[in-house]
C-alpha cells in the first residue's frame, strides 16, 4: 500500500486539438466501406444526452432509481466538406455542378483524432482515435456576409444524432475511443491502415465486434519442464523426474517413485507417488492461468506469479489442460501424458 500523490512528474495530462477526420458514408450494405478525408475541421463538440434519473418512491422512502437510455450527438464546425459530406447534409447533384438540397439525408460515420499531452511530452504523450457510427446531420444555416477589411470564411456547423449499433458483450453504442499509449503499437498500426486506408484498399470504418477483435490482447502460453534444480515444496525438480520434455501437445519422458513429499500435502495418501512439475512461460504476464490434470484431482488451479506447479500423476491416460485469458482472449493447450514413463 501506498499514499496517494498528486501532480507527479509526467502524469499531469491533458487533451487538445482535432485533425484526421474521415467521414465514410454508409453502403447500401449498411457497411461504411469507402472513407474520405475531411479537411478544415475546426472543432467537433461532444453532447452525450439523455441517462436522466427518474426517482421512484414507495413505503415512505426513496424507492429505486430508474436511470433512462443515453443518447450520443456532437457538433461539426468546419471551413470546408468534402463532396461526399452533400447527400448527407440532404443534397443531391441532379447535374454536373448543380446541388439540390431538401433530399434524403444520408447516415454516416466518421473518425477523428484528438491529442494527449503531459507535461513531458507535451502535445505528442499519444492521441485518442474517436470513432462514430451511425451518424445523422440536421439542417444547418450558413451567414454569408460581404467581403471587409477583416474578411473571414464562413464556418458552418452541424448538430448530429446517432444511431447505436451493436458490441459484443455491452450495450449497443454509438462511439469508440481507442487510447494511443494503451494500445499495442502494431494492433494500433494496423487499425489505423483500415482507417485511413492503404495503397492497396480503401479506407473503411470496422464496426466495434472487428475493432475489439483486432485490438484485444494476443495470449499466448507456453509449457516447459521445471528446471533440474528447482526446488518445489521441500524436494528438487530432478528427485521427481528425468528426462522430461514438453511437445506441441504431448509430454514425454520418466517420472520417479517418490516417497516421504510431506511439503506436497498434509494428506498421507498424496505424498507418495508419481509428480509431474511444470512451469509457464505466460504473454502477457498477467494473464489468469489455470492448470487443470485431466481425468485427475488436481484444478483448474490457478498459477501464482512464479508460473510454476507440481501435478500428481496417477497413469499416463491424464492430460494437463493450460488456458490463460486476458481482456477477452483466451489460449487453451491440452498435453496427453501417453508417452509419460510412471517408474514402479
């Protein structure tokens, strides 16, 4: 335990700035397969709404809470818009050069970027990705005024509504924020190529069930004999077995007759026998691992920091069953013991 400080070096954060938006018009799919760039942002405004209490009373008290659905809108100020920004701000073009508004209104996405600072790094610590789905425009109005001493472009705005669509596992949503500093540089890399797209495909906005796929930690386990001199509650790795070798999904190898392993169990009956001793090469290290003997007694048991475990073997027919999960994705190996050698 430790006493709460403020104001550390380095963790005094802040957000700035807007640049990289893409606006992708969705598919007749309901996919929003082809992005464009969107130039001269000045600034988005975030709105969340809605997620009013609604107090309940009974019995003389405050009953419950009722908390209604959220709503998610922003607000678009920009000095410019892309073609492909007309029919979703309800126009269409009925001949080359001619736009006629009062059209149908197209639904949309649209990605952007944001900057995190601290007071290390300053504007370049990281960046947040926002993504947008289901976007909606309404009807704006745009002043034209004449040219002056101090002229300025007109920086029309728009008030958006979304439509939320579906994530695995949660609530369906209407925006992701994916956290530069806490995403695995490569994962991040590669989302960003379908972004902004590459020279090989267009870019494209992934729905949520594609982004958590892409992003979620890889777990990866790996099994191994413990070390010859090892030692494991009060006995060497080498007094309980020889030769031992870890396979793609087999363990060979002989494991001893051993007596008198007090320190295994209390119990008499489990200190004598046959024991199996393992350790786990586990990425990322802290990823839950559990250790199962299949057709035994022993787990799932799950490992501590030392990634190791000993295994009472009863007949080389068990298996040794390893998942390790982390943040939604999950690894399990199974070992047959077939070629395991049980000395008499």
């Amino acid at each position: 335990m430790s006493r709460i400080v403020w104001d550390k070096t380095g963790e005094r954060f802040y957000e700035t700035g807007v640049d990289r938006a893409v606006l992708y018009p969705i598919s007749s799919a309901g996919l929003y397969n082809k992005g464009v760039p969107w130039n001269g942002i000045t600034g988005i405004t975030e709105s969340p709404s809605g997620a009013e209490p609604n107090n309940l009373y009974a019995d003389n008290i405050k009953y419950l809470v009722l908390v209604g659905a959220e709503d998610f809108g922003l607000t678009v100020e920009c000095y410019t818009y892309p073609d492909e920004w007309e029919e979703c701000d309800g126009s269409a073009e009925i001949a080359p050069g001619v736009v006629a508004g009062q059209q149908n209104r197209k639904v949309f996405g649209l990605s952007y970027r944001t900057k995190l600072g601290n007071d290390v790094d300053g504007q370049d610590h990281g960046y947040k990705l926002h993504l947008v789905y289901g976007g909606l425009a309404s009807p704006s109005e745009r002043g034209y005024q004449t040219v002056n001493d101090s002229p300025e472009p007109i920086n029309p705005s728009w008030e958006i509504t979304t439509t939320p669509v579906d994530v695995p596992g949660y609530k369906p949503t209407a925006r992701l924020i994916i956290t530069s500093t806490k995403v695995d540089p490569a994962k991040l890399k590669a989302l960003e190529d379908i972004l902004y797209g590459t020279e090989d495909q267009d870019a494209r906005l992934p729905l949520p069930e594609e982004v958590i796929q892409l992003l979620k930690p890889s777990v990866a386990v790996t099994a191994s004999p413990e070390s010859a001199d090892a030692t494991l509650f009060g006995k060497k790795a080498s007094d309980l077995q020889t030769n031992v070798a870890v396979g793609a999904d087999s363990i060979t190898g002989t494991l001893k007759n051993v007596t008198g392993y007090t320190e295994f169990s209390s119990k008499p009956a489990e200190q004598s026998g046959h024991y199996l001793a393992l350790k786990f090469d586990v990425t990322p290290a802290d990823a839950v691992t559990t250790v199962e003997l299949v057709g035994g007694t022993k787990g799932p048991v799950t490992l501590d920091a030392d990634k190791n475990i000993v295994l009472p073997i009863k007949n080389n027919t068990q298996s040794v069953k390893v998942t390790s999960t982390k943040g939604g994705s999950s690894v399990t190996k199974t070992y047959a013991l077939t070629n395991l050698t049980l000395e008499s």
